[in-house]
C-alpha cells in the first residue's frame, strides 16, 4: 500500500502588493484543487478565464487565469496546476487561505517546486544549481553564466562522459567475463583505453582599496558606493574595520573592500585595522593604492611594496587632484613611468571617477573569461578531480594489466559523476542546495 504524497502550494510570483500574483499547485491532487476553486480544470496548456471561489463559502475571491499541466508535461514532473490572479495582500491571502482548506494540500517549502522537479527527472543537479545562480543573479554576467548551467552547460556534457565511461566499462567487463569465448576479441583492455584516454583530458581541464591614512580613501568609496557607506572626517585613521560594497561593472559583479590606512601605529586598535586592510590587499584581483595629491611633500607618490598574488596587479589613485594647481598635477604626472596605471581623480568633486570605473570595468571584463565557466560550484569541481583521480587509477591498471582493478576504478569514475548529476548519493547535499530556494521555486 502507498501512501499519497502531499500536493503542495505556494505563491511564485514577487512580494505583493503587485499587478499580479502567481500561485501555483503540484502533486496528485492538484486537478480536484482547480475543480474546486474554479468549478473546472481547463485544456492542457491554455490560459482559460476563471472566477476562484472560497470552497467552503462559495464566495467569488478574485478573477483571473487558470492554466492545467498533467504529469509528466510540467515543470515539476506531476500534476500542476497555476492561478494568475490579482496582486493585493488580501488577494494572495484569501487564495492560500483557500487552498489550505482542501484535503490534502499544504503550502510548500523553499525549493520543494525545483526539488520535485529534480526527484521526477525533470532537472539534474548542476542544472538546479544554475537555477538557483539564476534566482540569486544581480548582473548581467552572472545571469549569462547561470541561464548556460541552467540549460546543461556541465550537465549535458558530464552525462555525455558518463556514457562513454559506461561503454569503456562494458568493454574492460565483457573481456573479464567472457575471456574464454573465441568470439569476444582479445584486446578488450586496450579499446577502453583509447576511451577514457581523451576523457581523462578532457576532464582534466574541464577589489580592495587600500593606502596611507587620510588619502581619501572613504570618500573615494562613497564616491563609488552613492551613499555614505564609509565614515569621513579630516583625521588619519578613522577607519578601523573593512567596509564592504557590490557594484556591478560592465555586468560583472565587483566586490570593493574600504580598508583603514597602513601606516605604522601604537594604537592597538588601528594596528588590527591595519593587519586586516594588509591581508585584504594580498588577496584582492586588484588593489587601487589610493595616495593624496596635496601632500605630495610629506609621502613619496608611488607604488607601495604590497605582496599580492602574481596574477594580480596594483593601480595607483591619486586623490585629491582637486586641491592642486594645474602645474603641480602635470609635475606630479610626470613623475611616473609610463608602463604605472595611474588614476588622478578627485573624490570631492567627481573629477575623473567616471574613467577610473570604466577602467576597472574593462579590467573585470579582461579578467573573467568570454566563455562561460563549465564549473562554477566546490561541489561540482570536487566530483570532477575524484572522477579524474579515478581515470588515472584505471590508467595505471591498464599500465599493469590488471583488469579486475581498471574495471573498479571505472566505476568509481562513473559514480563520480552520477553524484555530479545528482544520480547517486545525493541526499546529504539536497537540503544545502534547496534551503536557500525561495518560497514557491
């Protein structure tokens, strides 16, 4: 005997009060839900005009759309069924209240509609993480990239490898199993090899700011931020913490760090401000050195010895061009060597912030690839090295000619990438991935 699963229900749509609200149903009792509120379930497919009635009261709450997915043709993989309504509160919660009502039903959790969709075969799991990328996208290279693994970017590559995996495993399996027969060719061992050889390949290769104190540095971050994120005053060191901001360049997200002023200090306080803002310049992609203009005699204008990652580069941005003549820019411009990136701005005024942006959003645009990332999750990349890890071992046994050991470490390379796909040994990382679905995905 088994037992109905739940038909559950949610609001899809935005935050209310809104032109209109989605709520959708999916599970086995979805079809009698739109019987009851509707009086009928329309075609298949089609949008059909409808009054949705209380159950109980017969009283008419809202008129809008109604539309009917039968299993397994819908999102979800069972019976599902949407009403488009008005997007007032009590709307909303008059039609939830409804549904409520019904034998069966409950409302849904976070990520229970994509779960359902994932369990029904509907998705794989890089898929539902590029969805939950897509959801959680604040710019236009993020969207790109999370659309790309939502369409089968890694997952319908990693399914392709795990058939021609399968296939090098029935070839090692059939040469173990039926060695004795005249008709199963002799160099079994060696086909699968020439598989998994390019396989193993492929496989394979499947901002802070920071400166002496007092140089603007703040100012320069509320410049950039359009806000007063950062406090400003005339006195070295009044940053003490690191002062994040998101900003999205050219569509792709940037994170800038404001960092308190290195400088040398026997204030306990500003010194772990110090350390902080030192450790945040050596792991920053870029490091804008932020010096003052005005006091050009009392600091050397040049770039200072910070230890930052090889691949990584240090801008300097002099600050304050406002508070200098004409004269004492040029004297101060042509104190550096033509290969230095050097920004002259004024976070007072504006001056020369719009070219300053637009160069670290060219530089953002250099810095991430054109191609979309095929791995874009810890989770994914770990499943990748330990189907690699696997190829190699099953190289090495091929090497060696033990065939009972090359057929093992096949199949822990397609297990590999089952649990990429979300095929096997899954149920550990589900909750992770779901809870931070919305209500109603």
């Amino acid at each position: 005997m088994t037992t109905e699963r739940n038909t559950i229900f949610a609001l899809s749509s935005g935050r209310p009060p809104a032109a209109l609200a989605v709520v959708r149903i999916s599970g086995q009792r979805a079809h009698a839900a739109l019987e009851q509120l509707i009086g009928r379930v329309p075609q298949p497919r089609r949008a059909s005009l409808a009054r949705v009635r209380d159950p109980e009261t017969e009283v008419i709450i809202d008129e809008g759309l109604a539309l009917w997915f039968p299993a397994p043709n819908s999102e979800t993989g069972e019976d599902m069924a949407e009403l488009q309504v008005h997007g007032g509160r009590a709307v909303i919660a008059a039609v939830l209240a409804a549904l409520a009502k019904l034998p069966g039903l409950r409302h849904a959790e976070a990520g229970e509609f994509t779960r359902r969709a994932f369990e029904n075969g509907r998705m794989d799991l890089t898929a539902v993480e590029g969805l939950a990328d897509l959801v959680a996208a604040e710019t236009e290279a993020q969207r790109r990239q999370a659309y790309q693994h939502l369409k089968g970017l890694l997952g319908d590559r990693a399914e392709t490898w795990r058939q021609r995996l399968i296939e090098a495993l029935a070839l090692v399996e059939a040469g173990i199993d039926f060695s004795d027969e005249e008709d199963v060719p002799k160099d079994m061992m060696s086909r699968s090899l020439e598989l998994i050889g390019p396989l193993a390949e492929e496989i394979s290769k499947a901002g802070a700011i920071a400166g002496p104190p007092n140089a603007g540095k703040s100012t320069l971050f509320n410049r950039l931020a359009r806000r007063e994120a950062a406090i400003v005053s005339p006195f070295p060191g009044t940053t003490r913490d690191v002062l994040e901001l998101h900003l999205d360049l050219g569509g792709y997200p940037v994170t800038v760090l404001d960092t308190a002023g290195i400088r040398e200090t026997n204030d306990p306080v500003e010194r772990e401000g110090v350390r902080r803002a030192s450790e945040q310049a050596a792991g920053a992609n870029l490091v804008l050195w932020v010096v003052d203009a005005s006091a050009s005699e009392r600091q050397t204008l040049q770039l200072p010895a910070i230890k930052v990652a090889s691949e990584f580069i240090t801008w300097l941005v002099v600050n304050k061009i406002d508070l200098v003549a004409g004269e004492e820019q040029r004297r101060i411009e042509s104190g550096f060597d033509r290969k230095e990136i050097v920004n002259f701005v004024s976070s007072k005024t504006g001056a020369g912030l719009d070219e300053l942006v637009n160069a670290i959003a060219r530089y953002a645009d250099s810095f991430f690839t054109p191609e979309p990332a095929l791995v874009t999750r810890e989770r994914q990349r770990a499943h990748l090295i330990e189907t690699g890890l696997a190829l190699q071992g099953a190289q090495r046994a091929a090497q060696d000619g033990r065939e009972e050991i090359m057929a093992e470490q096949l199949r822990l390379a397609t297990r590999a990438l089952g649990k990429l796909l979300g095929r096997v040994d899954v149920e550990d990382v589900l909750d992770v991935i779901f809870r931070d679905f919305c209500i109603g995905k």
